[in-house]
C-alpha cells in the first residue's frame, strides 16, 4: 500500500489515521503476549523435573519422590496410532471422493457434514465413542479414545486432502488419461504422489490437533497409573494425566503436570512448525 | 464449495492475492468431471474404476454416518430426560443428582456468558492483528506473526487451563479484580468475593484460545476484498484508515460477522480449560467473579461418576443442547465466511 503522498491533509484525518493504525499495531502487540507467557511459565516450571526418569519411569503413589509418565508417552502414542488406523485412510477416501467426484450435490453434503463434524464440541465426540465402545464393551479402553481421537482426525484430513488433490494440475490428469491410463489409476498413481507431501502435512495438522486433546479421552481412554500395551484395556495419556495431576493438591503433581506439558508443547510446537516449513514450500502453500 | 465461481472482481483478486495458486480457477472444477470415455475400455478396468469409486464414496458416507450417529447416540441416550423433563429441562435452575431433578439453565447460562466475555475480549484484538497483518505489517515480520497467533491455536486445552489455574487466576485476584471492582463495581458486573477462578477467569482464557481462529478467518476475509476497492478509496484521497474503513471493512464485514461467530462456536464447545478456571458452581450470578458452571464443564466432570440412568441421560440432553448450539452457529458462520471467500473457513489452521 502506498503511503498518503499529499501533505495538505486535514489534521483531524491525519490523527485518526495514526491512532487507527496504532491501535491495529498494539492489538497485533498484544495478542503475542499471551503466547510467550504461557510458553516462558511451562519452560520455567517444568524444566526442573524435565529429568531421565521422567522418561523412563511410571508415576509413583504421591509422597514419594521420582516417578515418571513413561506410561502416558507411550499411551499417547499409541492412542494416536490407532487413532490415525482410523482417520487417515478414512480422511484421504473422503478427501478422495469430494476433489474426484463430489462436484455434486452429494459432494456438497459430505462438504457441510465433514465442516458440522469439525464443528462438534471434542467432548461430545468423546461421548459418542463412550457410547459406541465403552458400552458395549463394558469398560473403558485405549481402542475407545482412539476411536474418538480418529473421528476428530476425519474432517481436517478429508477437507485439507481435497483442497491439495484440486492443486494438481488439471493438464497432469489429462496427459494420463490420453495414455489410456483409467481413472482411477490416474487418481491412485500419479494424482495422489503429486499431492502427496499436501496429504502428508494435512496428517500432521491432524496431529497436532489431536495430540493434546483431553476431553474426548476423559470417559474413554480413562486413564491409567500403570504400563498397559493392551486394546481393551484403559490407557494413561499425556493430557489427561496434566489434567489429573493439576487439580491434585500435591505440590509434586503441579511439578510433574507442568513437566508433561513442556513435554508435550514442544512435541506439538515442533509438529506446527515442520508443518508450515514444508506447506511454505511444498504443495499446498496457500492452503494454509 | 469450489463450484464455478463467477467471473467477478472478488475470483480476480484473489488470483492476484497471496493466498497462492488459487484452487478455483473459472473452468477447472467442471472439467474434473470429464472422465476418458474410453471404448477400448476392458471389462477389468471398468470394474476397477467402479470399485475405486465405491471405495471412497463408502469413505464419505461413514463421515456422514458418523455423524448421524452422534446425533442419533444423543437422542436416544438422552431420551430418558426428553420424556421426563420435557422444555422445563431448558428453564430450570435445580441441578439435583439425589432427587433426580435436572435442570440446564445454569449451565446454558455459564455458557453464554463466559463466550460472550471471550468475544468482548477478542473481537477487537483478532480484527486488529488481523488488520494489522493484512495492512499495515511489513513482509518479512508478517511471517512471524503469523506464525506466533497459529502457535497459540496449537496449545492445547488442558495446557491454557494448567496455566490458568496457577498464573491467570492469581493474577486476577490480586490484580485485576480489586481494580475492576473499585473503579467498575458500580455496574455490578464487578461485585463480590475475589476467587480468582470464575467466569472472568473463563472468558479470558477462552478469549485467549479463541483469537487465533477469528484473526486468521478475518485475514481470509480480508484478503478477498477485490484490490480495485482500496485503490479506488486512496485514489480519492482517503487516508489509510478511511481506506480500511471504506472499502475494506465494509465490504468485509458479513465475512467478519461470520469469524466472530466462528469463534464463538469454538469457545461454547470449549471443555477443559474453562473446567479447569470456571470455579464448577451451578449458580447464575450477575457479578463476573462468580464462580459458574457451563455445559461442556459439567459433562467433564460429572459423565463418569452419573449415578441413575436419569443423570446420565440429563448429562446426555445437555450434551445435545451443546451440539445444537455449535451446529446452528457453525453453520451460520459458515455460510458468512462463504459468501465473501467462497471456501476459506477450512483452508484455516485452527
């Protein structure tokens, strides 16, 4: 924008010009604020206890010193994995379907379902998978959060899949089809590839949007003070286990909270940050 | 959403804009339907094509499915209370595990307010970062802050809610209250014991967690008013502000209307860092340092100790109450943003 080149400017509209601007400037100011202090308080009050153990061990009863989340780590990951068995190829075959064939009106549905589905609350989805599992399994479990975990992954794949497929060039699809190369292939073989580090970091996205959730995994993955590998079986979590120990009134558990959440910040951070590194050059820059 | 848009100044600027190579060029997404007619087309390949397609179509109707099943899990869980309880369970203010009588109106209340401190907080800082980044903000700094507001949209719940808990909450008791108290407390909303946790604490949290998604949306918004606007205001001789004011602001502004609005489904369905911050007092109070209780919160907190079937089916009509909220105001935003982007509340991160 190029600045007011005339000088004769009245000064009233010279003054709410700059105050205007400066306004805008303060607010841009401030909203950073919030960031840096709650980034500067989780490194000051969890590093102390950011120790070897905190890795390796699993929590102790409170009164004893040491103890680790060991079993929320490896809990989280493997709520997440499960979680994307579910919402990945889910997420890429919607994602599929609307850039391919959802030029219609059917396209247009699942477009307003999967935006409705991103809208819902994240604990009422965990109510659905306490439904859907809890019940009729009888008892909570790792495959329930996944559940809900996977469902909150299907619309940020599924809508970010289909905006990088609609990136690929049009000509590439024709050059396969003037092959002879049927359509499907051409969407498998060449379409999908082309877009593929788009689908990638649209996973990643879905990563980070998940890997801290709690309240889907409150009444489904429960929780659990103790190593569990099993499905069925309720499972320890990063989020819910900083949720636990937060409200504990025990001044070790606010230390072992605040270390969990240094933890999994940074696992979260650094997702983000790859994640606009590769949209900056690759595929879907502008998509983001 | 990326139907053919009309050969309209707004489709042009954003080709000019920075969004990047845009996803709808005029044409593009009728000639996505042309599929090779091909009649050397062998049985096998046909078959294949048929089965591909099934097998993503089959992908999107259990997105849709999944969502009918939320609604149907709703309903049927939450039937119990429905028969018993009926319109009053909107109205009422008694939440009684023990004699059974529920009512959500403290909860819908907790709700409505806490958002609606979240959005008096958060309107003018996001369209002021977003103005700001869109305007005003040099190229390479752009980069950064933008970078720094999506960052706040990737901290998670539970962490705005630990920091709540022991940084925000003392803050305010032994800084912010006592001020608003002596020089606002007249209004009443100022009034009473200084807990720290309630729903000031709430709305600022949820302000905080909500800014990210309004600015990023208005920048979209923005960005696709058409270039043609603002040099047609400065060729006039309008300051920068005017500029904004007149060409931008204006035309932008059912797209911002949809951002707040946007934003303010984020913060209703927002669990547990107001669970975490609110104070859980099922109590409508006027003051704002009162604890309340909203309707996620509650569903946190009481799901897995429900006693009767009774609570657990109110706890599963609140839940619904919850869903027809978010769903009536995210469809409105939706179709907001719509109509001046065509397509952008899903290219947001948060």
């Amino acid at each position: 924008m190029p600045n007011l080149p005339s000088r004769n400017i009245h000064w009233r509209r010279r003054l709410s010009n700059g105050l205007a601007l400066g306004a805008f400037t303060l607010a841009a100011l401030i909203v950073t604020v919030p960031l840096f202090l709650i980034l500067a308080t989780v490194v000051y009050r969890g590093l102390p206890a950011l120790t070897w153990s905190f890795f390796t061990q699993i929590p102790k009863p409170m009164g004893e010193i040491g103890g680790g989340m060991a079993n929320a780590i490896v809990g989280s990951m493997m709520l997440l994995a499960v979680a994307s068995g579910i919402g990945i190829p889910l997420g890429i075959g919607t994602g599929v379907f609307l850039a391919e064939y959802g030029r219609n009106k059917w396209g247009n549905i699942v477009r307003f379902t999967a935006d409705v589905l991103n809208g819902v609350p994240s604990i009422v989805i965990g109510m659905t998978a306490w439904a859907l599992v809890v019940v009729t399994q009888r008892h909570f479990s790792l495959l329930a959060g996944s559940v809900a975990l996977g469902i909150m992954m299907i619309p940020i794949i599924s809508r970010t899949t289909e905006e990088v497929l609609l990136m690929v060039p049009q000509p590439i699809r024709e050059a396969a089809w003037g092959l002879g190369i049927p359509h499907w292939r051409t969407t498998l073989s060449v379409v999908i590839p082309t877009a593929s580090s788009g689908i990638v970091t649209s996973i990643m996205l879905a990563f980070a949007r998940i890997a801290g959730e709690t309240a889907p995994l409150m009444f489904t993955a429960f929780g659990n003070a103790f190593w569990n590998m099993k499905l069925n079986e309720p499972t320890a979590a990063l989020p819910l286990q900083i949720y636990r120990y937060a409200i504990m009134p025990y001044e070790q558990a606010h230390q072992q909270a605040w270390t969990a959440a240094l933890v999994l910040i940074t696992i979260i951070m650094l997702t983000v940050i790859v994640f606009r590194w590769v949209a900056g050059r690759g595929m879907i820059k502008g998509a983001v | 959403m990326y139907t053919v848009p009309k050969p309209s100044a707004a489709s042009g600027s954003r080709l000019n804009s920075e969004t990047g190579p845009a996803i709808s060029e005029p044409g593009e997404s009728k000639e996505l339907n042309i599929v090779p007619k091909s009649r050397l087309r062998t049985k096998e390949s046909l078959f294949a094509d048929v089965a591909f397609r099934s097998l993503v179509s089959l992908c999107a109707v259990a997105l849709v499915g999944t969502v009918g099943l939320i609604l149907f899990g709703l309903i049927s869980q939450s039937h119990l209370s429905l028969s018993k309880f009926g319109f009053s369970f909107l109205i009422k203010t008694i939440w009684d595990p023990v004699e059974e009588n529920f009512g959500a109106l403290p909860f819908i209340y907790g709700t409505l307010v806490s958002s609606l401190v979240a959005l008096i907080i958060a309107v003018p800082l996001s369209l002021g970062t977003a103005l700001f980044l869109t305007e005003i903000c040099p190229r390479r700094l752009r980069a950064v802050l933008s970078l720094l507001v999506e960052l706040l949209a990737a901290i998670p719940s539970v962490i705005y809610g630990l920091w709540g808990i022991f940084v925000l909450a003392p803050f305010l008791r032994v800084y912010v209250e006592p001020f608003l108290a002596k020089t606002l407390g007249w209004t009443g909303l100022f009034t009473g014991p200084k807990y720290g946790f309630g729903m000031l604490a709430a709305g600022v949290i949820l302000a905080i967690m909500i800014l990210p998604i309004i600015s990023s949306i208005t920048r979209e918004v923005i960005r696709a008013v058409p270039r043609q606007q603002r040099e047609a205001a400065l060729a006039l001789g309008a300051t920068r502000w005017e500029m904004l004011r007149m060409s931008v602001l204006r035309n932008a502004r059912s797209g911002i209307l949809g951002a707040v609005i946007l934003g303010l489904g984020r913060a209703f369905g927002e669990t547990m860092a107001v669970t975490m911050v609110i104070g859980n007092r099922p109590e409508i109070a006027k003051s704002l340092f009162a604890p309340g209780y909203t309707l996620a919160s509650v569903i946190a907190n009481e799901f897995t100790e429900a006693v009767g079937d009774t609570h657990l089916s109110a706890l599963t009509e609140a839940a619904l109450v919850l869903f027809a909220i978010t769903l009536v105001v995210n469809a409105l935003a939706g179709l907001l943003v719509w109509s001046i982007t065509r397509g952008a509340p899903s290219r947001t991160l948060a």
